[in-house]
C-alpha cells in the first residue's frame, strides 16, 4: 500500500532519466548517476529555497504595508482630521521605503570602499534614511496637497461654468 501506482510510474521515470537500471554493477556509471541524483536534489532544494524567499518577503512586504496604512488610519481618526491621517501616511511610507533603500546604499558603499564596519555603516544608512524620509514624506504630502487643491478648484470652475451656462440656457 505503501507504493501507489503513482510513485511507481515515479520511481521508473526517474530510472529511465537517470539511467539507473544497471548502475549497481557498474561503478563508474553509479558515481555518475549520483552526481546527477545529487545535482537534481541541489537544484530542487534552491527551487525550494527560492520560493520561500519570495513568499516571506511578500508576506512582510503586505504586513508592514498593513501596518502603515493601520497606523494611518488610527491617526486620523485619533486627530479627528483626514489630512494628518493622509499626512502620516506619507511620512511613516517614505521612512520605511528610504531606510531600506538607505541601508542598500550605504552597506554598498561600506562593501566598496571599506569605511566602517558592516553594522556601522548598516546603522547609518537606517539613520540617514529616517532622516530624508522624513523630508521626503512632508515634502510629498505638501505637494500632493497643492495637487488635490489644484484639482479641486479647476472642478469647481467647470462646474460654476456649466451652471452658468444652464441658467443662460433656461432664461
């Protein structure tokens, strides 16, 4: 019961590929046979590897962005006012995204050039990256704020125009 018909079929694909029927009385056709054994388990074992990498970066990726947009909100309904929500969110966005890119950058550097050592230049780059994502996430949220105003008003002159010209229209 142990061996389905399944495994079989397996288990003599896997002969046939390896070209293991007769490697057992040969012994320079098992050595081979065992690199290629060994070499079919290593790549599977990186497959494997892989995947697990890009499944945990995705589920930290959705857990910190989760976290942002929480705290966001949290904010917001704390201050009674949507622009710090939306305020926090740009700042608590571009700090996470410019330290991370920050400590690529300087333990880069560090890598290159030999400055520090590894957790000097790690802690740098974490420093220099909560520092300028701070400026960066005023800075956006001010623009994207003189973008919406902008927005706004070109709305309200299209619509005051439409009105007008429904009310010319009816008299």
């Amino acid at each position: 019961m142990f061996l389905s018909t399944q495994n079989i079929f397996l288990i003599k694909l896997l002969s046939f590929i390896l070209n293991l029927n007769d490697s057992f009385r040969n012994e320079d056709d098992f050595l081979v046979n065992l690199l290629l054994m060994g070499a079919a388990f290593a790549l599977f074992a990186v497959i494997i590897a892989v995947f697990v990498v890009v499944v945990v970066s995705v589920l930290l990726f959705l857990l910190i962005s989760a976290g942002i947009i929480s705290t966001s909100l949290l904010v917001g309904f704390q201050q009674k006012s949507v622009s710090k929500g939306f305020k926090t969110f740009f700042i608590v966005s571009c700090i996470a995204g410019s330290s991370v890119v920050s400590v690529l950058f300087f333990w880069f550097l560090n890598l290159v050039y030999d400055w520090w050592i590894t957790e000097v230049a790690v802690l740098s780059g974490l420093l220099f990256g909560a520092a300028t994502g701070w400026i960066l996430g005023l800075i956006l949220f001010s623009a994207s704020k003189k973008i919406v105003i902008f927005i706004k008003s070109q709305i309200d002159n299209k619509v005051l125009k439409k009105n007008k010209a429904i009310e010319s229209h009816e008299k």
